[in-house]
C-alpha cells in the first residue's frame, strides 16, 4: 500500500448493522468511504458518499476493500464477486448460512491471496478480551463451563435465517475464542414462536475439547435484553456483561488453603467479588481498525473466514441436533492457512 494513501473502502448493504458500519468507515484513519451499495438508496440523505444500487458500480469507483452487511442469504455470491475482482472483503457474521457456501467464500478468497474476516464483533468486546487475557494467565485455575445468554426482542431487521445462524453464531465464536477450545459435539432443542420459517430459541448444551461444558440459551422472544457469559472454574467465576461491557469476578474461598491435601478441588465458598476498571473503546471501532491494518499488510488480530466457517459448522451441527433430538459430535477444525485458527486439541 502507497505510503500516506488512503484505503478506499465500500459498503454493501444500508440496514440497521450497515448504518453503523458507515458511521465508523465515515470517520476511520486511513480510510475513505467512496460509496455504498443499497437498492433503497439513502432513504435518510445523511451519507456523504454515494448510493449506488449494484455492486458492478462500487467496483467501478475503484475500492481495496468492501463491508459485506447485506442479508446472509446474498454473503455468498457478493463475497464470491469480490474475491473474483480483486477486493478484500470484511463480510457481517455468519459468514454465509450454510456450510458449503462458507466454504467456497473461504476457498475463493484464499485462492486469490486476499485479506478476508468475519464480522465476529464481540471478540472486540472490552469485558470479553479481557476475560480471555485472564483465562490464558490462568486466573480461573481449570475451567469447567462457559454459560452464556443472549435474548431479547425480535430483530425486524432480519429475515432469512433463525436464531440460530444469526445470534448464536455469537456465541458460538466468543465460547471457542475466550477458552482457545473447539467444540466437539452439541445438543440442542429449538422452538418457534412467532410464526416465521426458522427457530427463534435455541438452549444448547455442548462439549469442548479439553472437557468443558457449554450451556447457551439464545432467543429473540424476551422483552428482557441481556448479553452475559460465565465462566466458572475451580478459583471461581468470571461473569461479562457485553450490554455495559463490565467483568466481574466472583472469587471460590474454598480454593484457598496452604495445606497441600488439600489442594485439590474439594468445594466452594463465597469469597470476594471484584469489578475490574477496563477501558471501553467501541468494539465496532476496533474491528474496523483491525481489518484495516490487515489489508495494508499490518500484523493484526482480525477473525480470518476459516475461523468463521468454524462457526457456521457449529452452528450447522446444533440445528442438526435439535432436528433429529441427538448429540452432534463435531469433527476437528481446519487450521488457518496463517496457523492463526483453531486447532485440535491433542489427544
């Protein structure tokens, strides 16, 4: 990349998440948004780059890379167009709604040798980083289980795939990312409520690789918003709320003793609580930051597509378990090409 030129960047898709997406790009270092795809238009007149209704004319004002924040449905062939052109793509979670059209995102990106990542935006949650710093320095000792709740009011905004593929794919990805685990098999039962094609609940329960146990309860049927995530472990827990983006940890009292028979795991005791003081940047903000160093070449921690495709193959396998009433197992992960993704855990 020319040194002191700006990335020219462009959106695709003027919903609820693109909106925001232009509001960061709008006022990114280093960054200019040069145009947006939307066939609507800019219904509320306040973007200062312009609206374009097809993809053919974002690329004809010459773009390095793109937002993808359309439905899910359109991931698939928008991204594939973009990789055939040339452009790096930074595409909205999940990465497409089915497992064989992840697929052939990642390969056609890899194949071109292009800077490609997933919309995955709680990894830049402020509580959740540093839950995963604490949980790497092993601050929770072992850990036993990640439980996490996501539920809220219906979306309008999405139309073509369950709560399963749009909320839960969340989940999903931060669980595997806090604890650097994978899953290996899932349960899960789902409902629908509310008249639609797909499941707008899902309570899952779920296994990684070093043992771990998982519990997410996802819906879009409560009047009620909550986004936490516990993780217990024999020191304690750590609870993250990602709506304030506080962590709290909840010390086991039990677990402190000199006498060396007892230290193993016997019980738990009510022991401190401390809320640590994290600075709270936007996460939005520091995805996008993110991204952009990756396309200029910039060693940067962004969510590659192999490691979303991991997500829709989890998120693929508790629709199947919820479907036939059965435990899932899910096959091991493919690594990044960058050595960057998941692993298997060695046996």
């Amino acid at each position: 990349m020319n040194e002191g030129r700006k990335l020219r960047a462009g959106l695709i898709g003027l919903g609820a998440m693109g909106r925001n997406h232009a509001r960061v790009l709008s006022n990114l270092d280093g960054v200019e948004l040069v145009g947006v795809v939307d066939p609507a238009g800019d219904v509320t007149g306040t973007l200062r780059a312009p609206v374009v209704p097809e993809l053919s004319d974002l690329l004809a004002l010459g773009v390095d890379y793109a937002v993808v924040a359309c439905p899910t449905a359109l991931h698939e062939p928008i991204g594939m167009e973009l990789a055939a052109n040339g452009v790096c793509a930074l595409i909205e979670k999940p990465l497409a709604q089915s497992v064989d059209a992840a697929t052939r995102l990642v390969e056609a990106f890899e194949t071109a040798g292009l800077v490609a990542g997933v919309g995955h935006i709680e990894r830049y949650n402020p509580a959740l980083q540093s839950l995963r710093t604490r949980l790497e320095a092993g601050e929770l000792g072992e850990v036993f289980q990640v439980v996490t709740r996501r539920q809220g009011p219906f979306p309008h905004r999405i139309a073509d795939v369950g709560v399963v593929m749009d909320l839960a794919t969340h989940d999903i990805d931060l669980t595997a990312w806090v604890t650097g685990q994978e899953y290996t098999s899932v349960s899960a039962r789902t409902v629908s409520r509310s008249g639609r094609l797909h499941e707008d609940m899902v309570a899952v329960v779920g296994q990684l690789a070093d043992g771990t146990m998982v519990n997410h309860l996802v819906n879009w049927l409560s009047p009620l918003k909550e986004r936490s995530t516990v993780v217990t472990g024999d020191k304690g827990c750590f609870v993250a709320d990602t709506l304030t983006a506080d962590l709290t940890f909840y010390a086991n009292a039990a677990i402190d003793t000199e006498w060396e028979a007892l230290r193993a795991f016997r019980g738990v005791a009510e022991g401190d609580m401390v809320r640590y003081a994290i600075p709270k940047r936007e996460p939005l903000l520091v995805e996008h930051e993110r991204f952009r160093d990756a396309v200029e070449g910039k060693q940067s921690d962004i969510v590659t597509l192999r490691q979303g495709l991991r997500t829709v193959q989890v998120a693929a396998a508790l629709l199947e378990a919820a479907s036939d009433g059965r435990t899932v197992a899910v096959g091991p992960a493919a690594a990044d090409r960058d050595g960057r993704g998941l692993q298997p855990t060695p046996a």
